[in-house]
C-alpha cells in the first residue's frame, strides 16, 4: 500500500486512494463542493487544490490518487490562496440572504467563507446576475441563485436513481440546473436532493422554515420503514421530531433512504397516541393505570394458562420480542409474529435501490428468535374453536383484519400493545400503552441479518413505555421475573440465550451494525436453491 504525507502526517492507504479520501483518514478535512463519498468524482468547483511536491501546479485532491511518496500541503500558502480566489468566484453572483435560508447553520458555502473567505465583495448587488429564486419541483424548493454548479444533484440523479430529472441550461455565469419544463421531482428519492446539495440551492418541501438546525438535537436511529434498516439521525427538539436525515453507512444505505422512510418521524408526532392504559367494561372503556393493567393480564393468562396465546410483531425490537417471547414461554401458550398487512402501509413496490417489500424493520429478528413456531393460521383456528382463553398481541395488526373477527370474538380476553389509537382497538379488552421507535433504546435486525442499534430521542408520551417493560411487568407478576431492568441488559440476555448472538452486545453492534452468522441449514438451503 503506498505511503503519503499530509500535512506533515505520514499514512498508509489503499491503492486508489485519493487524496481527499486520504485526508479524512488522518482527520483533515479539505475544502471542497462537488466531492461526495457516494458520487462518482467530477472536479468542478476547483475548491480541493492541493500543493503536491514534484508537481508543478496545484492538483484537485478529489481526483488525485495517492502515490508512493507523495508529499501534500494542503494549507500552504499557494493552497489557501487558491482556496480564496475559487470561494470568491462562486460567490461573485451569490444573493446575501443566509438570514432567511433555511440551509443556515449547516451550509458549506457558508463553513468555508468563514474558513477561507472573509472577503468584501467586489460586485454590487444591483450587478449581480438574476435567476429563478422560488421553483417548486414538488417535495423539493430550487433556488437557483444560490446554486453554486457543483453538479452533485444530476450525479445522484444519473447514477443513483438513473432518473437524470437535472440538467444545466444556459451558458457562463447565467449557467443554472433546471428539470425539463420545470417538471416536479416524481421519484421516491427526491428528499436525498436536499442532503447532497452543500448549499441552499435545494430544500425540502416539507422542513422549509420549519426549524432553525441549531436548535435541533440529532440521536442516532435506524429507520423502521423496511427491512433495509436505513441509518438516520433523528433531529429533534422539545420531545418533539423534526425531521429525519440519512446516516452514512456504507453497508446499508451509504449517504441515501427513501422519502417513505423521511416521512417516518410524523407518525411520532401524531396526536392520536395511546398515552394511557385502559380496559373495557360493562359500561364501556375505563381508563386505568399501567400497574393495574399489568395486574389484569396476569390474573388472565394464569387462569388460562397453555389456553393462551401470543402474536408478537416485526415493528418490535429484539429485546421487545425477547421478554415478549419469555412471557409466552412462562404460560405455555402458542407463539407466532404477524407481519403487517401490506394495506396498511402506502402501496409502494420494492426498487432497486433501496425500498424492500417487507415494510417491518425487524422480520429477522423474529425468525431469529423463533417466534414463527405455531403459525397464525392455526392462533386464528383454535380462537375460531374457543381454545384461546387470552389472547396476547404485541401489536394491533390482527385486530385490523375483518376476516378473523369472528374468530377474535370468540376469545374471552384480548390484550394489545398499541402505539396510536384506532377503530381496530375496540376489538380488544385490554389496551396497553406502547412507546415508539424513536422513544426507545434498542435493536432491529435487517433482511442482511445486521443487528442495529436504535436510541432513544425522547419520551414516549404519557405512560406510554417500551413493550419488553410491559412484557417484563406481566412476568414479574407471574413470579418469573426478567433478570434486566435496562434494553442494553435485555440486550445481554439475548445473546446468552439465541446462539445467533452470542459475544453480542449493545456497545460491541457499534455505529454501523454487526451481521449475525448465518447457521448451516440456512447455508445449505441457500446453496440448494442456486
């Protein structure tokens, strides 16, 4: 591998390596706008020169690969001087309106005049070449006198999406991107737009003077929209989600996620939680406290005993899905997951890029855990024949079929765990309050089989806790308690329980996740099959 120096620091690097790539290895960060990790290099915007001994002139760090010796400055005087008269040319025809811009606070152009500019302008304002400032293309709002050409979005739109919805019009400095006939953005990645623009050219629709980003807090998550398990920050405040924005992971979804899985974050937000616990009555619904709640379902599931039965869920964690599974397994009833009716969610197909069909962010950690054992077919037939005292649902998918209404009518006691409230509920005798992906600590397992962990943002509204909290209450009360009072120690029982996590545990998934191993009869089932 050959060896460079930066800035005074020696390293060693893959062949192939650019020297922009080389330098954030060692935690030097070159100017630059065009450059992306996840973009086929263009070098344009000239911003990464770099001085390189035995060379020259300056050289753009972003297309420069590494050599053997090689000797870069990137803050010579020859580089920053160069770094100056490439921001001043970008902001020659640049409007000065960062106070109403919603890219504040997280510009590039912005960062870098700071860095590098500090300059007074030599254009007056009146001079300045005019283009269009408010295009709506749909989910995205084009700017175009901020744009500063970089070229980022048609790269993305060529080679990510392959829909190619940019193009420059126009010549000089009247160059600007523009959609055919101003035509709206259409495809399920539009939001993406927002995040590889450096500048504030391209915003989104829907966080546009939303939100100052200072005052946003940004927690870690993965999205629960679909098996892919995209890495996302949720930017918060006040307990409240603002937005959601892709987490770069190379793995999973590189620097993308879909516009489905940003509009995640408004489902916490709904007004229509289930913020208390309540049971149904002779005279109807009577809200009741958690403490009582959890008495009642255990009084129910010890009288009816392997008459039970449990439908756990793929929107749960896996430690919601262990304790889950360890209350059923303490009463002896039958034992399966339900993936979510596809009706209930937007109908959209799975793509090639990242969309899946399965719209659960954790299918394999059911299978994983085992929890496909009794089928729900047959949960279905044996509460049709009256051989389900209690029934157990760790979330309302069931309840929203009409088919098995008759069959769930025949159950003397139905529990459910629900997050928001809907006509399903009324189905059922016992409503326990359940909090979300974003108010919990966690992991889901993807359709690669990538244990990822999920943090918690805020709290759950009202008494609306964890679902292995709820599950962890009921064995506690049935004098079977679970040994863990936190997820991470949830966490830890899993692995010393579930073989395909063994040597796992919360701090040892990471940032980016851990993919478990894959056992034998998986491996020689998917060699049979190719």
């Amino acid at each position: 591998m050959p060896k460079c120096t930066i800035d005074g620091r020696e390293l060693e690097v893959p062949a192939g390596t650019t020297v922009i790539q080389a330098g954030l290895m060692v935690g030097i960060e070159i100017p630059h706008f065009c450059w992306h990790p996840d973009l086929p290099v263009d070098g344009n915007c000239r911003m990464c020169l770099v001085e390189i001994e035995k060379m020259p002139k300056l050289q753009i760090a972003c297309n420069t690969v590494v050599s053997d010796g090689m000797v870069v400055r990137t803050n010579s005087e020859k580089a920053v001087q160069a770094h100056r008269t490439t921001l001043e040319f970008l902001l020659v025809n640049h409007p000065i309106d960062c106070p109403v811009c919603d890219q504040a606070g997280e510009c590039y152009l912005q960062d870098q005049y700071m860095e590098h500019g500090l300059h007074d302008s030599k254009v007056e304002p009146e001079e300045k070449v005019r283009k269009r400032k408010v295009v709506d293309l749909g989910p995205i709002m084009l700017d175009a006198e901020r744009c500063v050409l970089c070229s980022r979005c048609l790269r993305y739109e060529a080679h990510v999406t392959g829909t190619n919805s940019f193009e420059f019009v126009n010549r000089g400095d009247h160059t600007q991107i523009a959609t055919f006939q101003n035509r709206p953005i259409e495809h399920n990645y539009a939001g993406n737009l927002a995040d590889v623009c450096p500048v504030g050219a391209l915003l989104s629709h829907d966080f546009r003077f939303k939100m100052r980003v200072w005052f946003l807090e940004a927690t870690e998550s993965v999205c629960p929209g679909c098996s892919t398990g995209c890495n996302v920050f949720i930017d918060h405040r006040d307990g409240e989600a603002q937005r959601l924005r892709p987490r770069r992971n190379v793995e999973v979804n590189k620097s993308w996620m879909c516009d489905i899985g940003r509009r995640q974050y408004k489902e916490v937000a709904l007004d229509t939680r289930v913020t208390g616990a309540r049971r149904r009555s002779a005279s109807g619904w009577e809200g009741t406290s958690n403490a009582t709640a959890l008495d009642l379902l255990a009084d129910r599931l010890r009288e009816a005993g392997p008459a039970s039965a449990f439908l756990a869920t793929p929107q749960a964690t896996n430690e919601d899905l262990l304790a889950f599974r360890a209350l059923a397994e303490r009463v002896g009833g039958m034992l399966d997951f339900r993936v979510g009716d596809p009706q209930d969610k937007v109908q959209v197909r799975e793509d090639n890029v990242l969309l899946r069909a399965d719209r659960n962010p954790n299918t394999q950690g059911c299978l994983v855990q085992g929890l496909g054992r009794a089928g729900v077919a047959e949960i279905v037939n044996a509460c049709a024949a009256g051989g389900v005292k209690a029934l157990v649902l760790e979330g309302p998918e069931l309840l929203r079929r009409p088919e098995v209404a008759d069959a769930l009518g025949k159950v003397p006691f139905v529990a459910v765990m629900a997050t928001h409230e809907e006509p399903a509920l009324d189905r059922a005798h016992l409503v326990l309050p359940a909090a979300m992906w974003a108010e919990v600590d966690g992991t889901f397992t993807n359709y690669q089989r990538r244990v990822q962990r999920i943090r918690r943002a805020f709290r759950a509204p009202g008494a609306a806790v964890p679902r292995w909290e709820l599950a962890a209450g009921v064995l506690k009360r049935l004098q079977s308690p679970l040994a863990a009072s936190s997820a991470r120690e949830v966490f830890t029982l899993l692995a010393g329980t579930v073989p395909d996590f063994a040597g796992l545990d919360h701090q040892a998934v990471g940032p980016t996740g851990r993919v478990l191993p894959r056992r034998p009869d998986e491996v020689a089932t998917q060699e049979a099959r190719a």
